[in-house]
C-alpha cells in the first residue's frame, strides 16, 4: 500500500519530536515513523547514570521548556519523560515498528519511502531524523574471536552491577569511555581505559559555574582570545596529564568541535580517578588472545570482559538513493537542506560542530527545516 503525505519525518527521537513540534505548532500536517515501538528509544536504554553534559536552558526542544524542578542536567529518566511528554503536548503519533529500508525519488519528483511493513509513503518532504548514533561502530582486532571473554559496545552498558569482581577493559576515551570508567571505579571494579590518541578534555563545571555556559561568552571575544583563555584555564584546572599516560591535543576543543565534530570529554571526574590510579591508561590494541589483550607498547593485560565505547555511524548513505552525494568527509550530511538532486530531503541531528551540543543543534536546525518547508 503506498500512503501520500505531505512532511514525513523518518525517527522519533529529540531530532525528530523536535521538527515535528516545529510543524504540529505552524498548524502544518506530518507523519512519522519509527523504528522502534518507543518515543527516543535510546533514551530509554542508556546507562542508567547518565545525565546530560549541556544545560537544560540550551537543551529543550521547540516550544517546550523543561520543568522548572529538573536539575540544571537533567537525568537520562527525566528526559525520557520530558520526551514522551513532548509528544503528548504536540499531538505526536509516530507509526511505530516501522523501518525505513530506502528512500528514493519518485518519477514526479517527490520521494519514495520503503518500509519494513509493506506500508510505503509518498512525500513531497522527507526528513530524515535517524541521527548521528544510528549504527554502533564496533572495530576488529587479531585475535579478538579468540578471547574468552565478553565483549560489548558501550550501547549494552546499563550499570556496573554484571561487571562486579571482574577486570574491565573500556576502549575509546571519548565522553561515554570516560564515564563508564568512572562508573566501574566508583564501584570498586579493576578497570583499564584504551586511550589511542590526544584527548580533548575539559571539566563540566568550574567554580561552580557551567563551562558550556563560560564557553559560549568566550566563543564571543575577538581574535581567538576565547580560545586561548580556555586553553590556559584548562593547563590550570588539569595540570600534565603525560605523566598518566594522556597526551592532551594541541587542538583547542571549540576547534576541534567545528573542524571535526568531536566532541571534547566533559570531565566529571574520569580524570581526578586516573590520577589516583583508580583508572588505568593502557595505549592502543594491537591483538586479542584467549585470556586478554597485547597493546601496541608490547605489554599483555589480563581482561574479563571489554567494552567498546568506539561510537556510532550515521549510514545516510544506506538509506538515500545517491547518499554518498549527500555527505561530508566525517559521513555525515553536509548540511540541514538538501540540494540538486536531493532537493525535498531534510537532515536533523546530524551537526555535531557546534558549541551546545547535538540538542542545541537539533533546536536551530529544526527552525531552519520547518521555515524552509513553509516557504514551499
């Protein structure tokens, strides 16, 4: 069966509420599917710790601020119910358990989306609002079919509880490595962090004040001063963290941020536990063996189970016809409109380059879709 509609959005996590807030409050008719049968599935199955690293006044969504009793970062439960309340109050009834497996261009220039069901659409607007966290990437490492141990992505991390007695090595110190580091070393687990180049790092709070919020008055001084005040107060506040094993990029991370999309580590005391050998930094892997890992300085470690906190990947290009037009040199779309032959296609959630994070992000591109979508 194929049903035409007008806006169809592809998701319902923050990137795709966010878009259809934007256009259930411009009185504008969508559609979304899901996936999953759940409002941000993700949410729901996060490590139980988790609390937002931005706060709350840059991370709500369109047209809906948190309540006024949530914490300046707001808990993973929380949000989940912020979230699904988001839907509610927006009249948002996504078409659950339904997959996207291709979405092509029709003959009369709309766009074709095949789904899982046999329940495809016609639309004239597709936003796509799969997000940069689609598909866990999980690398391969000799030997590692050989070890006899467990080893999971960061997604099936819930708590520290299966870990209990065991020796854990977490690989990626990314902001995800990072806490589930600090979480295995609060409950007295033997932990080992796989650090494989320069980290960016820089505290949540200082003085009791948010840096997000110091950031952002900064970002505003002229000739880089920001920059280098951010780099001096961070020499400061961490001190040399060679002597840890951590070798601390030379890329300032608002930089790195536009430049490449990553994320700085926000620290909220991942590093305060290294220092204390509460943590311990092992370089990069060079193979498995059925009893642990041999790292790239040649030294063998006994592990129980792994956790690999290597991030995710987009895969637009799985989805889209001529996807691979589409992307930057990151794999992720090159911006918020699509162009030429993609014109009609929107992307949400994908623009990790900016200060504030990806909910800050999802907030002004959803603007920049739902305006560009009422002048069609």
């Amino acid at each position: 069966m194929l049903t035409k509609v007008k806006n169809l959005i592809i998701g319902a996590g923050p990137a795709g509420l966010a878009i259809a807030g934007r256009l259930s409050n411009a009185k504008l008719d969508f559609d979304v599917v899901e996936a999953s049968d759940k409002i941000a599935v993700r949410w729901h199955y996060h490590y139980d710790r988790l609390h937002l690293h931005t706060v709350k006044q840059f991370s709500h969504l369109p047209h809906l601020e948190f309540p006024e009793d949530y914490p300046l970062y707001v808990p993973r439960k929380a949000l989940v119910d912020y979230f699904e309340n988001y839907a509610r109050t927006f009249d948002i009834h996504p078409h659950f358990n339904t997959e996207v497996k291709q979405i092509s261009k029709s003959d009369n220039g709309n766009w074709k989306v095949t789904t899982n069901v046999g329940n495809d659409y016609e639309a004239e607007h597709v936003i796509v609002a799969t997000g940069v966290n689609r598909i866990p990437n999980s690398p391969k490492f000799e030997g590692q079919g050989n070890f006899n141990g467990n080893i999971i992505h960061s997604r099936d991390y819930r708590n520290a509880k299966p870990f209990l007695g065991k020796k854990v090595l977490v690989v990626g110190m990314g902001n995800t490595g990072a806490e589930l580091a600090l979480d295995l070393s609060e409950n007295d687990i033997d932990v080992s962090i796989c650090v494989r180049s320069p980290i960016s790092v820089v505290p949540r709070d200082l003085n009791g004040r948010s840096v997000q919020v110091t950031s952002k008055q900064l970002a505003k001084l002229p000739f880089g001063l920001g920059d280098w005040l951010g780099t001096q107060i961070r020499k400061v506040y961490f001190g040399d963290l060679t002597k840890y094993g951590l070798e601390s990029s030379k890329v300032h991370p608002a930089v790195q941020l536009r430049e490449t999309g990553k994320t700085p580590i926000v620290d909220i005391g991942t590093i305060k536990a290294i220092k204390e050998g509460k943590i311990k930094v092992v370089p990069g892997i060079k193979s498995f063996d059925n009893s642990g890992v041999t790292f790239v300085d040649g030294k063998h470690h006994l592990f129980d189970e792994v956790i690999m906190a290597t991030g995710y990947r987009p895969h637009v290009e799985q989805l889209v016809e001529r996807g691979d037009e589409l992307l930057d040199k990151y794999q992720c779309p090159k911006g918020a409109i699509g162009k030429d032959f993609h014109q009609g296609l929107y992307f949400i959630g994908f623009d990790n380059y900016k200060l504030g994070g990806i909910l800050g992000t999802i907030f002004t591109d959803s603007e920049i879709i739902a305006n560009d979508i009422k002048s069609n």
